[in-house]
C-alpha cells in the first residue's frame, strides 16, 4: 500500500464524514421525516396516523437496543417472554408518541444538517423548522440496527427514559413499570392531540 492510499485510508477512518442526503444514516432519517409529514398532511385521526408510522417506526428505530439500555440490569433478569412483551410495549409507546406530536401539518420543514462518525455508530443533525420560524434541533444516533436515541434541543430521550423506568422499578417493581407504559400509550390517544409545529 502506497503512502498515499494509507494516508487516505487513515483520513477516512478519523474524521467526521459528511453524508448527502443520497447515502447512509442521512437518508433514512429523510425518509423517516418525509412519513412524519405525510401523516401530519394526511388529516388522519390518531388511529390513522398510528396505523401509519407503525411500520417506519419498527424500520427506523432499534427498538431491542432502546429496550436494553432503558432497562438496564432489569433487562438482564428477563427472560424471552418478558423481553418481548417490553418491546412491544415500547414499541406501540414510540408510534402513539410521534402521532400525537405530529397531528396537524402547518408548513413545518425538516433540514438535514449533516451526518458524522459517533463513538458506536452514526449521528445525524437535523432541525425541525416550525411555521413560525422556531427551530427545534433533532439529534438522531445510529447503530447497527438503526437509530437508538434522539436528542431533541440538547435533551436526550434514551437518558430521560432509562431514569424515568429504573426509577420506577426501583420504587414499585417491574410490573409497576409495564402498567406505566400502558397508561402512556393510552393516554396519548384521542381526545387531546398536541400540535406537532
């Protein structure tokens, strides 16, 4: 290997690559961000919405990595059946969550900002552009399987919610846990929708 090939070889491992919106992580969360606003342009209620960010939710998120990082030494103790149940749970919490935050479109705009090399993966800088010019930024950190937290405006979501359930486990056990994460999910659907921007 010439110098020159290990030199450019050692250049892309080290520094922070900038993606278009054609490649990699980037792409996805475009992809994503284009579902966000469809559901939002479609006037569906929320069990329309919910019926349609299901699927890009389960393709755009690791849930079992969010899972196991929120869980923490509870994950652990799981076994198979459990560990399901809690993805699924989960799951079903992440979808009624972004269709209830994004009900109404009234121009927002998503912009891609860049995408870099992260410790374990991927991140991704967006900004949410609301219609009275408020912008909102959106973090998104990649593994493997996809994306397994969001940092909206500094704020991680994956850090408040593994503080959120080990204290509540820690306090009034597991199963305290699971009826936490079915109230969420039913008190995210209907009467009250939050506008999204």
């Amino acid at each position: 290997m010439t110098a020159l090939a290990r030199g450019l070889l050692v250049w892309l491992v080290l520094t922070p690559v900038c993606w278009s919106e054609e490649a990699g992580p980037a792409a996805q969360v475009t992809a994503f961000h284009g579902e966000l606003l469809r559901a939002m342009q479609s006037g569906s209620d929320f069990a329309g919405r919910v019926d349609a960010l299901a699927g890009p939710v389960a393709e755009f998120f690791d849930i079992e990595t969010i899972s196991r990082i929120s869980l923490g030494r509870t994950w652990k103790a799981l076994d198979a059946e459990s560990r399901a149940e809690f993805f699924e749970l989960l799951e079903r919490l992440i979808v009624a969550t972004y269709a209830e935050r994004f009900d109404t479109f009234n121009g927002q705009v998503f912009h891609t900002l860049s995408a870099q090399v992260a410790s374990r993966g991927w991140v991704v800088k967006t900004e949410l552009e609301r219609s009275n010019g408020e912008r909102v930024t959106l973090d998104y950190y990649f593994r493997d399987n996809g994306v397994f937290n969001v940092v909206a405006d500094g704020v991680s979501d994956l850090s408040l919610r593994r503080a959120d359930y080990n204290s509540i486990v820690k306090a009034e056990g597991y199963p305290a846990l699971l009826a936490y994460l079915r109230r969420n999910i039913a008190e995210r659907a209907p009467s009250q929708e939050t506008q999204g921007g």
